[in-house]
C-alpha cells in the first residue's frame, strides 16, 4: 500500500481512546483509499468523540483533482469487473462479507466512539450492514432478464440487466457502516464500481470497511472511499459523466441540491431522504405494550433516525392513560456515553444537533406545548459531550416545529385522534412519506391504515420493520428509489432490450 501516512499530526491526546478500545488496530485508517492504495492530501480535519467533545483522530482532505483521479480509477476498473461472473463477484462480496463480521465488535467500538451510539446499537449495525452484503451478493447470480413473445415475424425479444457503470455514493453519519454496504454491496453485485464519500462526522467507519475491502482482495479501482469537503466531493461526483449513478442518504433539502447538481449529466439519482414518521395507536391495542413500542421506535439512535417515530397518536379517549404508560418509561431511561452497557440514549452527533434540538423544544413551550416527562441528565452529561436530555411533549399542535420537521433528536410528542379517517389524515398531512407505523388488532382499521397512509413503507405491530430481502425507501419528498430486495440493483443497472431478428435465406445457399 503505497503513499501511506497514519495519524502524522502530533497530538498526544488524540488517538489514544480510540487505538486502545481495538484489538486490531490496522482497522484504524485516516487516509483515503482509491484505487487499492491509502492516499493524502494536503490537509486533516479533526473527528470528536460526541460523547465527550474530544478529539479522537485526524483524515485526509482530498482535493478535487484527486476526487477526480479516484473517479477516473473506478472507471478504469469497470469492465475488468462488469465481466467477472456473478459468481467470481459473490466469492469476494462473501469474503469481505465474513471479515466485517470477524471484526464486528472491534468495528462496533470504532462506531461508539465516533458516533455516539450505544454499543448494542453499534453491533446491530455492523451485522445488519454486512447482510446487504451477503444478500447482493447472492442475489446476482439471479438477475434474471426476460424473454417477450415477440410481435415481429422470425425475431427473438427479450432483455438483460447490464451495471450502469461508476456509482457516487454519498453517506450518512447516522448510520456510517450500513448506509455504505446497503449501496455499494448493490452496486460491485451488480457489476459496478463505487466511489464513496461519507460523511465528514464518521470517516473512520468507513475507512475500515476500505482496510477490510482490501484485505478481502477486492480489485483496485472498484471500492473507493474519498474523504473531503462535502460540498467539493459532491460537486465532483455530479458533474463527472463518468459517474453514471448517484445515491444519497440524508436530508431533502441537501438531496434538492445534488438533483439540481447531477441534472446536467442527467445521472440515475436515488434518493432516501428525510422522514416524519407517525405512529398510530388504534382504539384496541394494549396501552402499555405500545407505549414501550412507541418508546423503541422514538429513540433509537437517540432519536437520530429518519425511521423514528416522530409524530405518536393516541384515542383521545385513551390519551391520558398512554402518556402515563410513556412517561414513566422516558423517566427510566439512562442517558450517558454509549461505551456504558447501562446507557439507553447516547449523545447526539454535536452540539449544532443539540442546539437544533433546542429550538425546536423552545419553539413548542412558545406555542404552548407542555412537557410531560423528562429522563435525569446526569451531571457528566452536562458538562461536556452533545447531550440532550430525552423529552415527551404534550399539548402539540400543527404550527409547531417539531410537528412539521423531521426532528432529528431525543423529542417525542404525543397528540390525540378522534376517528381512523381524521388520524389517517393527519399522518399524511406532511411532505415527508418514508415510513410508518400502526399498533391494533382489528383487522379493518390495520387495512384501512395499510391503504391509506401514503408511505413507503407500513410496519403494523412491530418496530423492526428494515432488512436486506425488504425495499427500503419513500413517497413524497422522502426521496426516489428502493435500496435492499431485488429492487437494490434497480439504482445500479439498466435494462437493455434486444431484438435478435433472422437474415432471409439466400438463395442458392
């Protein structure tokens, strides 16, 4: 591995908790890694440990001139990988799929420290990331194409599935390892190669997916990771013609802008964007046994989740009894760094995040909400780390903030319904149609939610609704395209229609 500089800025604290929590340190990358080998440029930025504002180590700052050879090089390796088999793919796929795994716990600690998650969340990730991996993989050798009865005399139809060429992939840090497996295991499947940026909070997660890439003897050229100034890499990956496919997770207003970007090369664009996902409590479910799930789907990822249930509607008959359940439950709650198996909400990404949170939670009390619970912030919390004490809210009403937006942040609220249609209505009274959730028994208000709510995605008595065979994605301005099922390859290929037509017999032949 050529031209490979680790952690070269002088700094005594930095690195320390970080090398100390792996059992494999070479897991701890700061450099780029394009075409097989760990590049420089010519500045680092600090990564700080949410949890207690340290810092935790330094990456490279490529410029656009190295994005682009980075470009250039998954180019170049696309069709010494287009024609490997299927098979050939999967062997490698499967292979790094197995390293991930090995390394999972060491991978969960990096995640931890960088993110803030707890660590149970940490290692949940790493092995849902990895079965996208193993998924794709396997899902390739069946990429089927089709064949049409043909409406043309002595012609053959049919169609095959061909890999788009280079994909920009552009990441999330609230997810840091799953977000890139789910595209990129889609896309090198398929046959394509990938140019990865993520993001500027959570490099080092996926710079150790690139180490393990490496080690799984993956070709240069067809994982590439480049770490830099968001808007500059961005910019990049739009504007190249080579770069084919763009994928993006994170917010709408931020994937506006990269359709707006890739408009002139006119890319195939999937987006999953942001989420206000409702959370519908029917007359007949057990108060206390959705109160918990409303709880599990609110705070997951300390509310940092574009699948958290942001908008809780209960009976109104039933609305007081509920926040009880609710209330004590956010009461018990234990906030504090993730690294501690007693924690439930770990930090928030920084404290731009808790300040939004903050204005969000200041915008409510303005306008009359009411707070009806709150978890203890321990003193340590306070004084250093992006902590945001875990919140329920109670008297919400439509011109508020935190009811519109996709609050991405331990506030959960809790509003009345007084009939299916009216709550159904008000659920899809958003921009936002990723995902929703419903909890009951009768069968016709489960259908009736089903077919009503405008949402990509429905998950009816049951929190866990996300995974490698389902397709993920949203309605509205949640975004365009499905990651994960067959439908994964779908942002990653195209479908070649041929006509295989018969020469007239020549005469005398």
């Amino acid at each position: 591995m050529s031209n490979e500089r680790q952690f070269d800025i002088d700094d005594s604290k930095a690195n320390h908790e970080i090398m100390s929590a792996l059992d494999d340190v070479k897991l701890l990358r700061n450099l780029a890694y394009v075409n097989g080998k760990w590049v420089s440029g010519e500045q680092f930025r600090p990564v700080l440990n949410p949890a207690n504002d340290e810092i935790i180590g330094y990456f490279t700052q490529l410029s656009q001139q190295q994005i682009s050879s980075a470009i250039h090089a998954a180019d170049d390796a696309f069709n010494g990988w287009r024609k490997l088999q299927a098979d050939q793919r999967a062997e490698l796929l499967l292979t790094w799929y197995q390293l991930i795994l090995d390394a999972k716990q060491d991978l969960a600690r990096l995640m931890v420290i960088e993110q803030g998650k707890t660590l149970a969340e940490a290692i949940g990730e790493i092995e849902y990331g990895a079965s996208f991996i193993r998924w794709f993989a396997e899902e390739a050798r069946r990429s089927y194409g089709e064949t049409i009865p043909s409406h043309i005399a002595d012609a053959q139809l049919s169609t095959i599935r061909e890999p788009i060429g280079v994909a920009g992939l552009i990441t999330p840090w609230n997810f840091p390892s799953a977000m890139i497996t789910r595209k990129a295991a889609a896309a090198m499947a398929i046959g394509c190669t990938v140019v990865i940026k993520p993001a500027s909070e959570t490099p080092f997660s996926a710079l150790a997916l690139a180490e393990l890439a490496d080690r799984a003897g993956i070709p240069d050229g067809v994982f590439n990771i480049v770490t830099g100034q968001a808007d500059t890499v961005s910019h990049v990956l739009c504007q190249s013609d080579k770069v084919k496919a763009l994928s993006f997770t994170g917010s709408t207003p931020v994937g506006k802008m990269l359709l707006a970007d890739a408009a002139s090369t006119v890319k195939k664009c999937s987006m999953e964007l942001g989420g206000n996902a409702p959370f519908i409590v029917l007359p007949d479910t057990d108060l206390a046994q959705a109160a918990q799930a409303a709880l599990d789907a609110k705070f997951q990822t300390s509310g940092q989740d574009c699948l958290a249930a942001n908008r809780i509607f209960v009976p109104q008959q039933h609305l007081s009894q509920f926040i009880d359940h609710f209330a004590t439950l956010i009461s018990k709650l234990k906030v504090g760094n993730g690294k501690h198996s007693s924690t439930n909400v770990g930090p928030l990404i920084n404290h731009k995040a808790v300040e939004k949170a903050q204005q969000l939670l200041n915008d409510a009390l303005i306008k009359g909400a009411v707070v009806a619970a709150q978890a203890d912030l321990p003193a340590a919390a306070q004084a250093n780390g992006s902590y945001f004490t875990p919140t329920l809210l109670t008297n919400i009403t439509p011109d508020m903030a935190v009811y519109r937006e996709e609050n991405f942040c331990p506030l959960a609220i809790v509003l009345p319904y007084s009939s299916l249609e009216q709550v159904i209505e008000m659920s899809n009274d958003t921009e936002y149609g990723l995902a929703a959730y419903v909890y009951g028994h009768d069968i016709h208000q489960i259908w009736q939610c089903l077919r009503g709510l405008e949402f990509g995605m429905v998950s009816v008595n049951s929190v866990k609704m996300t995974g490698h065979p389902i397709p993920f994605g949203g309605m509205k301005q949640s975004g365009l395209g499905r990651e994960g099922s067959r439908h994964g390859f779908d942002e990653f290929s195209e479908i070649k229609y041929c006509c295989l037509g018969a020469l007239p017999t020549v005469s005398g032949s």
